[in-house]
C-alpha cells in the first residue's frame, strides 16, 4: 500500500539532546514537509523540500534541521537549540510543487522530559 | 501578508443539525484550497479540495464547499452532522507551499 511513514509514534528525549524523526513516502512525491502542532495553534510549518537535495525554511526552522537525500526520505532532526520542543510533529507529501493534495503520516508525539 | 484564517476555534452543534465551519484567506493570487479533518492523535485526511471550475466542492463523508472568490473565503459544510464528525478541522491553501489555519473543533452534541 502507498502511503507514509513517520517513526516513532512516540519519542522522548531529555534534554540537551538531538532527535532524528523519520519521514518515509512511496507515493514518488516531490515535495515534502514537515509540520509542528501545539494545542490552539494548528499546523505550523517547520521545512519543505519540493525536489531532492533542496529545501526551504518554513516559519518556525529554528532549532531543526532536515536532509533530502532520496525521493522518499525527508528526516527531521529536533536539535538541542530548539527550546520548546515539546509537541505533536507531522510529515507530509504531495505530488508536486504546486501542492495539489497533501498526504500525512500518523505524526510523531515528541516529549521532552 | 499570506495568511489562512479560521475565525472560530471551537464549535458545537447538536446531532443532526447543519453545519458551517469557516475559512478566509489572503493571498495574492488564487490558491488551491483543502479542507482536512484530524481525530485525537492522528494525521489529517482530505475531505475536499478546489483547483478551478465548480465553486461548489463535494467532498467525502457528506461534505461539501463553496468558493467565494469575492470574499476569499471556502466555508466548509454539512446538512446534516453525525456524532463521528466530531475533530478538528483545517482549512489549507497551497501556492508554493501548503500553510493551514489554526483549526476548528467540532463538538457534536448528543
């Protein structure tokens, strides 16, 4: 089945700590993204790559960082600098740069503790 | 500034009653524009989307929504509400990036 993959659903980290969150699509996406939600807040968006080895800062970038190695790989590092971590992360594909539908993982719940 | 907009953070309605949930956005030019719902812990499904054509959208689950290019809004609604349509949910619009509303949540009363 198409789809994709974030792993772990559940992840701590104490802090001080880098964090790797693992994006993975077989729908031979283009563009992926990276989402953070806080309660009241909605989705914000952290980074976006539209085509391997590229991408863009989103709003929120500081204290993360990304690589878009492969097509169907987009990780997501939460780095030490990020001072809130805390909080309900979702990748998501679509086909091609002009967004035509959007597709999420099931979201990885990070806890800093 | 780019911007979506869902004026109304929480909303409840008694079963089987109508709904309209709401979305303005500020753009430039037109964007494509989604509607996505989200239960507790989980990622976010399509309901309906809008490219060009038809300003009114049908989507699944018995959703619809209308395009208003005048007031760039796409208001979300539904004849008629079911206790499962309780969940938040989200305006989106897609330029050159995929941006979302705060979101809505949906109440839905016994």
């Amino acid at each position: 089945d198409g789809g994709i993959t974030q792993s772990p659903k559940y992840l701590f980290r104490k802090e001080g700590q880098n964090v790797t969150l693992s994006c993975e699509q077989n729908l031979n996406h283009d563009a992926m993204y990276w989402y953070r939600q806080d309660p009241g807040q909605g989705l914000r968006l952290i980074y976006y790559s539209q085509i391997v080895n590229d991408f863009q800062k989103g709003d929120i970038a500081e204290g993360y960082s990304v690589s878009r190695e492969k097509k169907e790989s987009f990780p997501l590092t939460v780095t030490s600098a990020q001072k809130n971590p805390t909080a309900f992360y979702l990748c998501a594909s679509s086909r091609d740069r002009l967004n035509t539908e959007a597709f999420f993982g099931q979201g990885t719940r990070l806890t800093v503790v | 500034a780019q911007s979506v907009t869902q004026p109304d953070i929480h909303i409840t309605v008694s079963e089987g009653a109508s709904l309209e949930l709401r979305c303005n956005y500020s753009y430039g030019a037109t964007p494509y524009l989604f509607w996505y719902v989200q239960s507790p812990g989980q990622g976010l499904q399509l309901l309906l989307k809008y490219f060009s054509g038809d300003t009114l959208v049908q989507g699944i689950k018995g959703f619809e929504a209308e395009f208003k290019r005048s007031q760039s809004s796409f208001n979300l609604r539904k004849p008629s509400v079911h206790w499962s349509d309780a969940a938040e949910y989200f305006c989106a619009v897609g330029l050159n990036d995929m941006r979302f509303g705060a979101g809505t949540r949906l109440t839905v009363k016994p």
